[in-house]
C-alpha cells in the first residue's frame, strides 16, 4: 500500500521530496513550529560567548573578521553576521539572524535527506523543530548551527554524488565540508563520519575501485583540503598557522587524562541534549531508533543502517587521534541523524496502517510538537540553560548605570558575567564604549554573578549594595564621590 506518505524507494532529487502535496504540508507545518519556538527565543539577553565574538569580531572593522586569538571566531558565521547587522543594526535578534536562519533551514533539509532516503521525514522534521538543544543553539550567535546545517548538507549531496562518482560532485562535497571548516575547524567530525559512511556506500554499490577513486574518492579529499586552505588564507595571513592548530583547546591531553574523561563527558553530553525532553518521549524515540536500525538490517538498507554507526566511528576516529576531550556542544551534529533513523522506525511501522490512521497519527505528532513549543515557551527553561556564559541581568546593569558612571569610573566584573555587560554598556550607549577602564580616581564599581562568585571575590575594600536582582548585585566602593 503506497498512501503518498511514505515512498517505496529512495527518492534522488530535492524535487521528488517536494512532490506529494501531504508530505510538504506536514514539513511546513514543522517549520512554522520550529521558527516560532526559535522565534520566541531570538531577543534573550545576549550570552558570553556571542558577546565576546560580537564585539571583538564582528563589530570591529573588516581584517578583525578574520582575527584568530581563540577558537571563538567562527569565521564564516562572523562574516555572515557581519553583513547581516551591516543590514539590520546590531541587535540581539539581528545578531542571531544567521544562527536562527541555520537552525529553521535544519528542519527541511532533514526531511529532504529522510526522503532522499526512503523515509516519512514527518517525525524527524517535527523532532528536529522542538528538540531544545538545537533550539538553544539556534538562538545562540555562534557557528554550531551553521555546522548542523552543512553536516545534513554534505549527507544530503553525498546520497546522490555516490551514485554517479563524478569531479562534479566531489567538488560540490569538498565546498560544503570547507565551508563548515571555515565555520568551526570541528566540522571535521562530521566529515570524517559523513566521509566513512560514503565510502562504505561506495563500497557497498560494487562499483569499479580505480573509476571511483581516481574519478570521485581522491578528488573529493584532496579538494576539501585545497578548499579549506583558500578560505583560511586570510586567517593564516593575519595570525599564522598556529592559534589554528596549536590553540588550548586543541592541544591533546595525557592519555590518562583523556580516557578518564570519556565516560564522564558521555554523561554530560547526554544530559545536556536530552534536557527538557519528557522522559517518555526519549524513550519513544529510542524505541523508534532500535526499530530502524533492525529494520533497515532485515531489508539491507545500508545507507540508513550504516549512517549513524559512521558518524560515530568518524567521530570517535578524530576524537582518538587528537586525544582531547572537548565540549558537548560539538555533537550537536549528532541529533539530526539520530532522529533521521527514529523516522526509518517510524517509517517502517507506518507501512501496515490505513491512510486514515497515518492521518491521526500525524497528527498526533503535529499536537506533540506544538505542546512540546508551548511547554518550553510557558517555562522559558532554554533562557536559562547555562550554556556558552549565561548572565541574563546584563541588560539590567547597563540600564541602572547609564546615568551614573562616566569615564573617570572604573568598572569590575567577572566572567561569565563581563561580556554580556559590555555588550549592554555598549548596546545602549554607556560612554560610547563597551569596557570602562579607569584612568583616574573615580568611583568602582562590581558587579557580581551570585552563583559563581561573591564581592569578596573581588575586592576587599568597604562597598555598598546599589541593586540586587535574581543572579546579580551591584556594588560600588564606599566614600568615593564624583
């Protein structure tokens, strides 16, 4: 039975997941869901690493674009926001216009990619749409979005580009995979697993190995590097080659020290991805990704069996190699393929039903999706994960102060709290700059992250207490005047 829900082969173009009026209904609906939860998230107060980036990368002028003091210029996604707030001003929403447009683009390219490969795509895009950690990532002004949506690129280009090995279709790969590199030099995780999967794929076609590799396997590796190489010259010109590879956080750790951080770092990455996730729902979509697999290994369907286990040994792969533990935000990549094979579940149990019961059942995950968005909107619990800085009283501080300090004042904050605080000086015009230094005797301010640190922390002089609000208190030295 083929209702026009699901296709009985793997389709090969973006056309053909567009051509049946149900499925594209169901994915818009999708959308609309993801945009408006992404939407509603857009203005929170701006965060410490989207704030240090803003200000000492893309504010500044053009060469400071491509300035590489530390991992935190994601160099394409500063360029993109760049030109965006060159548009749109430099608010908060504006600022995140790239990383939210990322984010909503990751809901159809993921059901384009189910389609491509024979699946629903209905219980991934909508998945995809209210998954909270992709939400908080796709408020976030910051690269990892960008990355989700190249990794689903470069898998969605791959299906069709091993089909027909061709220079054509290598170089289009290499692009995208140097594209992501140009982001974040962590998009060679998901190339290393995108890269095996493929080449398990070609291996699985049969077709001739010398024509696949000289025409298609060589290029497409020797083009990414190329590729990749240009898009940093700029980078390298104005920073050398060493905050790129030679950087804190790249430099592997003692083995002792890696592996005993592995079992630890699952369980925190775990944690952070499955938070605000309703545990019957984890357990839903476990129970859809077990049937997928086993499903797509009864029928040999090597693309949707062997594509999340490639993903994993690529990226355990890199992970061995560099011996470093990093954060879990670099696998955020992960969660669309995870759900891309809970919709091969999904998919494979939807054969045996009637056309009127996969209507209810769409539904019924439509009405998921939306209680879901109207649960992390009524909790506002995204605004609050403590992910890349968090210090949502910035916008507070600047006001209070903005009346009050002038240029002879000397300003003291700690972080996670000092960015977003110069960012709010700076957003509503405190002095014309975002960092009060002192340069002669004025009075000193502190301002204080309650849940990481206390004035003590900062100073030992007599102060009192101007403003005291949820996570921060402002203080100021006593028996200093203007």
């Amino acid at each position: 039975m083929d209702n026009g829900e699901y296709p009985k082969k793997a389709d090969h173009s973006v056309g053909d997941a567009f051509s049946y009026r149900q499925g594209i209904l169901w994915m818009l609906l999708a959308v609309a869901v993801g945009a408006g939860i992404r939407g509603y998230y857009l203005s929170q107060p701006m965060r410490y690493d989207e704030a240090f980036s803003f200000l000492n990368f893309v504010h500044k002028d053009f060469p400071a674009l491509f300035f590489y003091p530390l991992p935190n210029n994601h160099v394409l996604h500063s360029i993109l926001v760049k030109a965006v707030t060159q548009v749109w001003g430099d608010s908060p929403a504006s600022i995140r216009f790239t990383a939210f447009l990322a984010g909503v683009a990751t809901i159809p390219l993921l059901f384009c990619l189910c389609r491509r490969l024979g699946k629903s795509g209905i219980l991934a895009s909508f998945s995809a749409a209210v998954f909270p950690y992709l939400i908080a990532y796709s408020d976030n002004a910051r690269g990892y979005s960008l990355i989700v949506l190249f990794s689903l690129a470069l898998a969605f280009t791959g299906v069709k580009a091993v089909k027909k090995p061709s220079l054509t279709g290598a170089a289009l790969l290499s692009l995208i995979a140097a594209l992501g590199m140009m982001t974040i030099p962590t998009m060679l995780f998901p190339i290393a697993g995108i890269y095996c999967w493929l080449g398990c794929l070609l291996l699985a076609d049969d077709k001739p190995v010398g024509t696949t590799l000289v025409r298609f396997v060589i290029p497409c590796l020797l083009l990414t590097i190329v590729l990749t190489v240009i898009l940093y010259i700029p980078v390298i010109l104005l920073n050398g080659i060493e905050p790129l590879v030679a950087n804190r956080f790249v430099q592997p750790q003692p083995w002792h020290q890696f592996l005993g951080q592995i079992y630890p770092h699952l369980q925190e990455t775990w944690t952070d991805f499955s938070r605000d996730i309703p545990p019957w729902l984890v357990f839903v979509l476990l129970a859809f990704g077990v049937t997928g697999l086993y499903d797509s290994a009864r029928r040999m369907d090597w693309p949707t069996l062997l594509i999340l286990p490639s993903m994993l040994v690529g990226a355990a792969t890199v992970l061995l190699i560099q011996h470093k533990i990093p954060f879990p935000r670099i696998w955020i990549y992960i969660i669309p393929f995870f759900l891309f094979i809970a919709d091969a579940g999904f998919t494979s149990l939807i054969k045996y039903i009637s056309e009127r019961s996969l209507l209810v059942t769409n539904t019924a995950i439509l009405a998921t999706g939306v209680a879901c968005a109207l649960s992390l909107i009524a909790s506002d619990s995204i605004a609050g994960y403590n992910d890349t800085g968090r210090f949502a009283e910035a916008p507070l501080v600047a006001k209070y102060l903005k009346p009050k300090i002038s240029a002879a004042d000397d300003l003291q904050v700690m972080p996670p709290a000092n960015w977003p605080t110069y960012f709010y000086l700076w957003y509503y015009g405190v002095l014309g700059q975002h960092r009060p230094v002192s340069q002669k005797p004025g009075i000193t301010y502190f301002v204080v992250k309650k849940s990481r640190y206390s004035i003590s922390d900062m100073t030992d002089r007599p102060v009192i207490k101007l403003l005291d609000h949820d996570d921060m208190a402002l203080y100021q030295t006593t028996g200093e005047t203007r």
